[in-house]
C-alpha cells in the first residue's frame, strides 16, 4: 500500500522533470534573463499536481561568452532542477542535472 | 528490492509522458501530417532509456473543421499515448488521455 | 535599398513571433503565474536580434475556470504579443493575437 | 506595391523558420530516426500559409558518438531548413543554418 504511494508519487516526479526540460529547451538566454526564466519555469513546475517544491538553475558558467548576438539558447548542458513531490503523503524527491561522463541530461529520484 | 524497480520503472514513464507532451504541443498538425507525426513522436520516444514500446495517437474527429487555414496547433485534447517501460525486468505501463471531466491531459500508471 | 531593410526588418519580426509562439505554447500556466510567464518571454524576445522592444501579454478571462488542478496549458487562443524590430534604421511592427473568426493565432505586420 | 508582397512574403517566411527552430529543438534524435523526424518537421511547415515547399536536414555526423545513452537531444549545432514562401505571387527563399564562426544558428534571406 505504502508502496503503491511511492509508485505513484515517483511517476508523477517523472512526468515534472520530462515536462519542464522539453517546455523550455530551446529558450533564449543569457546572464541577463537567467533568473527570471528560472522563476518562471520554476512557477510552472509548482501548479503541476502534487509539487511540494521546485527549484531550477541556469549554470552562468555555460552561458558565458556565448554567441556573437550575446545570448544562446537553453541547452541540456546548463539546466538544473530539483522537485519534491507527494502523493497522500508519501514524497520523493529527484533531479535533472546534466552528467558529463554520460553525456546526458540524466534526471534521477534521490 | 522487487518494488525499487516499479519505483524506478515509474519515474522513467513518467518522463516520457511528461517530455512528449511538452515538447510536442503546439506543432502544426492536420489530417494531411497526423500520421507522420505520431510516427516521429512514437520514434522520439522510443529512444529514451528502457522503453520497450511508445504508441502515439492525434484525434482525427478533432483535427475536423478547425482554422481557416487548414490546420491547427496539436493541443492536450489532441494527443493519446501509451509508453511501456522496463527497468529491470520490472515493467510499467502509463498512458497520457485527455480527460473531459477534468479538462485536462491525465497521466496516469495503469 | 530602403525597401531592402524593410525586408530585412519584417523577416526579422516573423522569426521573433513564431519563435515565442512555439517556445512556449503548452507551458502550465494559471493566474498565479501568468504574469512571471509573460516577464519571462518578453525577456527571451528581447535578447533575439533587432529586437527593440516586446511586449507579451496572457489574457486573463481564458485562464478562468479551468481544469480540475487549477491551472491549464499555454494555447493559442489566450496570447497576444507586440515586437518592435529594427534593422539598420528601418522599424517594423508586428503582432500575434489569436482571431477568433479565423480560429488561428494570427501573425502580422502593422 | 510589389514591395509590399516581398516585405509580407519575407515576415512569413520568418515565421516558418523561427517556429520550427523552437518546436522541436531539444527533441529525442539519433540516426535511428533522424529521417523520419525530418520528414515531420517538413510536413509540420508545409501546413503553414504561404509555404511552397520546406526541406530539413539533421546532420548525421553531429549525432555520432554521443550520449552514453545512444541518441542526444536536437540541438541548434544540427538543423538546417529552407523553406520557400509565395505571398501573392512573390516569393522568398529562406535558410536556416548553424553558424560556427558566430555560434549562431543563423536564419537568413536568400
């Protein structure tokens, strides 16, 4: 029972992490709008069903010295997330970051 | 241990529902490219780790009599999938349904 | 010669109003949140080439009432952008609101 | 007044090219199902008004040998698209194409 909580609470964690990658990979970007394209796509991760918390973060090291028009786009490389969620009480927690071994945006429960 | 897997199984659905949905709505879409739009998103999506099967489905009553252009954007009343997954031997199913009731894309574990 | 960066310019505005139209179309979003959403686009707009200024706006109405979690998806029909563009001193208007009648989020210059 | 077609013809190409950039970049690709992701975008833009005819191409070299997991994310380095419009019997051509001197993915008239 307990068990079928923590399923169910993990696919929905799943769901947040798969969402907010492909919603926003591609937006345009640099120092200048980092941290409110994180506020927002943080405020998006929050009115999804069953978020406790969400936090987002645009690595600053990767968006300097970009391209020649000063800005880039969002890249699976820069992108950092973390959300808690729960399902009748049970929660989980997991992240998006991006593994340079793998070379892959690996999102994992915690 | 047996339930760590469906735990994990769960999480990778999840993404994937998540991630087709996101990054697929909002593309143009008729009758004319339906067909050839599931296939590519059922192809996006079985490329991510342990999916076993992806099948992806746009309402053809709903691409009816849209705009006067022609067509119209792939919206959340459009699109039904299916995703098999499997970590470990343990497999899970989920499907991505609009849901009239609730006016909204559930995503559900079956 | 004139004419030419008129072009230029419009090519320019098109670019900028698909892209934020296609970027974004599908995010969460509700009345808590419309107004970062619409921060955040303005500034991703406002980083692209020529841009001289962009002003994004969710309409609030459309945002009522929706689905059973309390918030829905970006869709055509609730958003209206303006950008302003100018190349090489030639300045073009362009907007993206969605017609009714026409059931499409129309693109144009002014 | 011939002007004017071009001035419309090229705000609409913008549109194409911009559109189909933030659509689907950040999609599932490998070699596996770089076609038939192609032929979706092309069929995706052909739906919009104006377009005569659209061509993209994922480069098959830059998706060789890259995440640990066999396929990677598109990305800006890996599309090319021409798309040609006709607005009142004036047509335009415009490209799409990665810039590795400006780190750009740049969108032009031809």
């Amino acid at each position: 029972m307990e068990k079928e909580k923590k399923v169910i609470a993990s696919f929905e964690a799943g769901i947040k992490l798969g969402a907010l990658f492909h919603q926003f990979i591609g937006a345009p970007v640099s120092e200048k709008n980092a941290e409110i394209l994180e506020k927002a796509i943080e405020s998006c991760v929050k009115l999804q069903p069953y978020v406790v918390s969400a936090e987002v973060r645009i690595d600053r090291e990767k968006l300097k010295g970009f391209s020649a028009f000063g800005y880039t786009s969002l890249s699976p490389e820069m992108i950092r997330a973390r959300v808690v969620v729960e399902f009748e009480g049970e929660r989980v927690e997991a992240v998006l970051e991006w593994d340079e071994k793998l070379r892959y945006p690996l999102m994992k429960l915690l």
